[in-house]
C-alpha cells in the first residue's frame, strides 16, 4: 500500500515544508513534487534532509541523515518510525522490525509504530497484522492508513462487507484517502463490474494514481486471477509509467504464465527503475537459467513440460506419462476439455521453484502451485528422498487446472485445495498425506474451522501449521460429501461456484443443509474417523519411544510385543522410526522374514515413502518367490525418488523377466539417463530388452555404446553376433 499525508503534529522534530510535498505528490503533481522535496535534501535538520533524499529516490543517502538525526534526538520516537517506513519501503525487513519496535518500547501506544508493524506483518499475510492495524486505529481514530490497512487485510480475507466498511471509516476521517477509495474501486472489479465510479473520484484527486490499479492486481492475483492481475499491473503503468513496483509484478506474473520475454523486460525496467525487491531481484536471477539456458521443452499436443537439462532425459517419459494418464482421468471426472494444451514447469532446486511462489497466501511448505493452465512443481530431485511424492502433486495441481477453467478461477481456495487433496488418494490410495501429529493435536483441541470460514485458514492463519490442518481438513471434507452425497456433488459444487455463489449457499442449495449442520455432521463423522490416534496419541508417543528403546537393546520379543499393542492406534504413521519398521527390523533380527514382509506390505500400503523401506520389501518380495509384488513395489518408487540407479536396474531386470519388455525398457534407459559409472552394463542390459522387442537397429546401437565402454566385455561381444546374424 501506498503511504498516505503524514501528519506532521506527531513529528515534532520537522519543519512543516514537509507536507507541501506530500501534498504535490499526493495530487499527482509529481514533477512538482520532486523538485519540492530536492529542496529539502539541503536542510539543517538532517530529519528533514532524510525526507528530501527519500522523496527523491536517493535512498541510501537517506538511511544516513535518518542515523544522524537519531543521534541529535536520540529519545525520538518519529524518527525511527519514519526511519522503519523507509526501512520498511526498501525491502529491509529486519532494520523496519527494529526500529518499530524501539518506538514501541518508548511510547507503546505509538500509532504509527503500530501501524508500521502492522504493515510489516501483513507481507507475511499474517492474522498479527489485523490486530497490530486495529491497535493503530484505536489509539489514533484519526489515523487514515490504519483504516485503510483492516479494509486491506480484510479484503484478503475475502470479507468485502468489512473491507468497504472500513475503507468507509477513512474516508469519513479525509474524503481524498486514495487507498480507501481504491479499496472501493478493487471490490467492485472482482465483482466483475468493467467500471466503478471510485476510479473516477481517485482520478479527479490524483490522475496519475496506478497504485489503485496495482492494489487491484494483488487482490486479483491472491484469487488466482492471475489474467486480470496481469491487466490491472498494466494499467498501473499505463497511469503512471514509473511505478516501479507495478512492473515487477507484473514481470513476476507474466513469468507465472509463460511470457517469459515480456515477464524478463518488467523485472528489468523495475530493477533499473531502483525497485529491488527480494522477488524482483530473485526473479531476473533464475532467468539467467530459466527458461532457456538450463532447460529443455518437450511438446505435445496437449502438453508443454520443461525439464532441467541434466535430468530431462531421467524424468521426461515419466512425467509426460503420468500427465496424460491425469489429463484423460481428468477429462471424464470433470466432463470437460482443458482450453489448451498444459503447461509443466518442473525445478530441481527448491529455490528457483519458490521465485514463482513468491507473496502468495497459504503456500506453507509448497509443493506445486498453478496459475491456470500453467503449474510449476518440484522436481523429485528437489527434495531428500522419500519426502515428497512427485505423481501425487502433479494430480494435485493438475486438478486445480481444471477447476479454475470451469469456474473461470471464482472458487474458493479451501475447495479447489480440498478437492485436489481429495484427487490425490482417488488417483491411489497409497497417495496423499497422511493425518500428522499436528493435526491430531488440532482436533484434539478443536482448531478446525467452520466450513463457512475454511478459507481463513489458508489466508491468514492463527497458529502455526494452521495451513497443513486446513489442507488436511479441506480434503476430508470433500472425502465427506463424496461419501454422503456423491462425487457428483463435488461436481455441482464447482458449477455453483461458478455462478459466484458463496460458501454458505453451495452448502444449503446443494447439500439441502445448512453450513452449521454441515460442521456437526462433519464433525462427528471426522471424530470417528481418528478416534483411536486422537485418544491414544500420547500411549502410542510413549510406546513407540520404548519400542525403540528396547531395539538399540535387543529386545526384540519386547518391542514386538508393545508394536502390537500400539501400532494399530496411529496407523497413518508411516515417517522414518515408525512402528511398522522398527517391527520388521524387530522381525528381522530374530529371522522372521515372513512377518517382518507382512509389516512392511501393511506400511507400503498406507504410503510409506522411505526408499530404503521400499527396496527392502521388494528384497522380501524376490525372496519369497513373488516377483510380480517386487515388481509392483519397486514401481510405485518410480513415484517418489525415481533418481536411484539401483532402483532402475532391479526393476528392468525384474520386467524383463516377466515380459514386460516396454517397462524394462524403459527402466534401463533410466539407468543410461543416471550416467551410471558402469556404462558397459547399462547399455547391454537395455541391448537386451530392445533385442526383446525386436528393435534390432537400437539394440545394435546399444551394444557398440558399450562394447565402446568396455572393449572385451564377452556378454556384449556375443549378443553383437546374435544381432549380426
């Protein structure tokens, strides 16, 4: 948001020319401005020099008269409040934050400082924001911008009858509040009304405000409206060609939607217009490798997938499988057709990935994201094996392509996240999340929120982890409908939220119940669900401590013995440590592999991840006889950590013998893809399989790679002659 008139009666220590440029610039008289606040860069008063240098963009000179100024009037409050607005405007979060909290310190009830810590806090959509903006207000009701921060913070709440009434309380207080109106102006262009009168007062004040237009694009932007963000960005400029902020977010969402030329010309417009935001900056960083340098397209026509060079020829037959598989599933699920083919974004480094996310609400530990058509993910690479299951978030987003374009992205974000989250375990049941201890201790506690104000817990959440809970809840609401009313349900959900229709009436007009009769009766059927992990919770804590105890000193009849009596009250638990494989390892130390086989069955079946778990119940599997279960085990890690060489192998050899020659085929041109120190080995093992499938050319071109490799390795020396013949 865009400071509005300081007040200059609680800044003591300043002259009052200050206010005439304020005035200037408030009015759109910018030149004017300018040139008003040089004139104060040559001041005495260091206080007022800092003003002028910040008003002419000579920052960093500024940040040194606001240090010398406080050590002229070193009990000053007003000068380190202004001092962390500057802070606070270049992007230094940590100098804002400590400055406040000095003014805090020797005057508590400082309005400004609260409102400055309130606007700190709001870059992080957190729930102290509104408190910390409704202290401001009371202890200066005459504070516009603390008004008109709660009609913003209430805004991203989705509460447009709060946000107007605030905005209101602003406006009473100065009528030429230019956020508050903008406020105005913002809920009716997400009403999807073409023109607003509000934009019209904003202009006859300052003709030149885009602030209003870009205040427009976040709100547009946190409801996924990311076309009409990218509009009002525009717009912004086009009022005001030097709002520097307006063209990186508008760079960073032309990014979002794969307009990488133009997105790369905003972020380097708002660079050199002296705009170096953490998102800016990060943002022209990844595109000195994204999306060309260090990546590679692969085309359909119905998909685009860009894959990091080193491990685009791994992954490529992978994901573009699983995509399609998710795009036809979906096709009939949703019974519609996407506009265009989609878009995959796929990042190895975690931090390139999280350049896309940047300033989104309720992203917590994120995964995926989607912005329409186009989604970005992690790469499994991305993540320590075992933690992340790559195929259960592309369903996931995958979903979210779909109801965004049937709901032209007007849905609220706890169901399009529930019923992803829902999608994720329809597609397998081993896929998804698992209930955590953190959410068996929400329940406990009764966190969870009423249907009607699920989004909340996205957006802005209360406690920590609040975000996880709402995912987890969303889903098994959506788990809740589909069992009492049917998956048709969820789908006339979408359609009337496509009409704009609001979560209390989704629930009435197509569940026949009210939303409080809905929470009772979710409620009670999700208390039975997880009755024996919430009641036992801290028996199974205790006993899976003692059963672990008891491995490191064999006791192995002892831990078998409390691993039945508590595994089955938290069967969802299937992290490292679990009960399920201290039991098999338990089982294996005493020479039952039998039953340390059947442990880790039941663990792989409820989703556990850990690849060392996996290849070892496929070992069990092969030894017991049954390949055709290894084989199954071994693939459902290509879902989760396909970047194991020795996975690849055991598969191949494993579908080679089964004759699945097209799997075994494929899990050895994986194994080359690794770049194995064995080349020779690699390239005859999928020799073989093509030969297996009469691929005779290939085959041939195989054995010379490794024949190349290994000169006098017999087994490729013989099969060449096989081939020759």
């Amino acid at each position: 948001m865009k400071a509005s008139l300081v007040l200059l009666a609680v800044l003591p220590v300043y002259t009052q020319s200050l206010p005439t440029c304020q005035a200037l610039q408030h009015h759109g008289r910018l030149q004017e401005g300018q040139a008003c606040f040089a004139r104060l860069v040559n001041s005495n008063n260091p206080a007022l020099a800092a003003e002028g240098l910040w008003g002419t963009g000579q920052f960093r000179e500024a940040n040194e008269q606001f240090r010398l100024a406080l050590k002229q009037h070193a009990e000053s409050v007003e000068i380190r409040v202004r001092w962390g607005r500057l802070f606070l405007e270049r992007f230094n979060r940590a100098e804002a934050g400590g400055l406040f909290k000095e003014a805090l310190d020797k005057d508590p009830k400082n309005a400004q400082a609260l409102l400055g810590m309130a606007q700190l806090a709001s870059e992080g959509f957190s729930q102290e924001a509104v408190e910390l903006a409704q202290k401001a207000a009371n202890a200066d009701p005459k504070l516009v911008e603390a008004h008109e921060l709660l009609a913003y913070l209430a805004l991203e709440d989705n509460d447009a009858e709060k946000a107007g009434q605030e905005a209101d309380k602003a406006l009473a207080i100065s009528n030429e509040a230019l956020d508050a109106l903008a406020i105005h102006a913002t809920i009716d262009w997400l009403n999807d009304k073409t023109s607003t009168p509000w934009m019209d007062k904003i202009t006859a004040i300052n003709p030149v405000y885009g602030e209003a237009h870009s205040m427009a694009g976040h709100f547009f932007v946190i409801n996924r409206r990311y076309k009409e963000g990218v509009a009002h960005y525009r717009a912004a400029i086009q009022m005001n060609p030097r709002l520097w902020e307006a063209h990186s977010e508008l760079g960073v969402n032309l990014l979002r939607l794969g307009q990488f030329d133009e997105g790369s010309r905003e972020l380097e417009l708002a660079y050199n217009g002296g705009y170096k935001s953490t998102e800016t900056v990060n943002a022209l960083r990844l595109l000195d490798k994204f999306p060309n340098k260090d990546y590679v397209v692969f085309r359909t026509p119905t998909t685009i997938v860009r894959l990091e060079k080193k491990e685009a020829e791994l992954l490529k037959p992978y994901i573009e499988a699983e995509l399609q598989r998710a795009i036809s599933t979906y096709d009939k699920k949703y019974q519609m057709k996407l506009a265009g083919p989609v878009e995959l974004d796929v990042f190895p480094n975690h931090e390139d990935f999280s350049v896309f996310t940047a300033a989104m609400p309720g992203l917590g530990s994120i995964l995926g994201v989607t912005f329409g058509l186009n989604f970005a993910m992690d790469s499994p690479s991305g993540r320590p094996p075992g933690s992340f299951h790559w195929a259960s978030t592309l369903w996931h987003e995958l979903s979210h392509v779909y109801v965004l374009q049937a709901t032209q992205h007007r849905v609220p974000r706890w169901f399009t996240e529930g019923l992803a989250v829902y999608e994720e375990t329809a597609a397998a049941t081993d896929w998804g999340d698992r209930l955590d201890p953190l959410i068996i201790s929400a329940i406990k506690q009764d966190k969870l929120l009423p249907i009607a104000e699920l989004d909340k817990g996205f957006l802005r959440p209360s406690y920590p982890n609040q975000v996880i809970v709402s995912y987890y809840q969303a889903g098994k609401i959506c788990n809740f409908i589909a069992e009492k009313w049917s998956y048709q349900k969820l789908l006339d959900m979408v359609h009337a939220y496509a009409r704009l229709e609001s979560t209390p009436d989704v629930v009435k007009k197509q569940l026949g119940i009210a939303p409080e009769e809905f929470d009772k009766q979710f409620f009670a059927w999700l208390h039975a669900q997880t009755k024996a992990p919430v009641e036992h919770f801290a028996e199974w804590k205790k006993g899976l401590t003692q059963m672990h105890q008891d491995m490191d000193a064999k006791k192995y009849d002892a831990v078998l013995e409390q691993g039945k009596a508590i595994r089955d009250f938290y069967q969802d638990y299937v992290e490292p440590g679990s009960a399920y494989e201290v039991m098999a390892n338990a089982y294996l130390a005493k020479g039952d592999k039998v039953a340390a086989r059947k442990e880790l069955e039941q663990w792989n079946s409820v989703g556990g991840r850990s690849p060392l778990l996996i290849k070892k119940l496929a070992t069990l599997e092969e030894e017991a006889g049954d390949t055709k279960k290894a084989a199954a085990v071994l693939n459902r890690l290509n879902y989760i950590y396909p970047e194991d060489e020795e996975l690849h192998h055991r598969l191949g050899d494993l579908w080679l013998a089964q004759n699945n020659i097209a799997g075994a085929i494929r899990e050895y041109q994986a194994v080359v893809a690794l770049k194995p120190l064995d080349q020779a080995t690699s390239h005859f093992q999928l020799a073989k399989a093509y030969k297996a499938a009469n691929r005779a050319d290939e085959a041939r071109d195989q054995v010379l790679l490794s024949l190349e490799a290994a000169p006098s390795y017999k087994p490729a020396q013989q099969l060449l002659l096989e081939l020759s013949k």
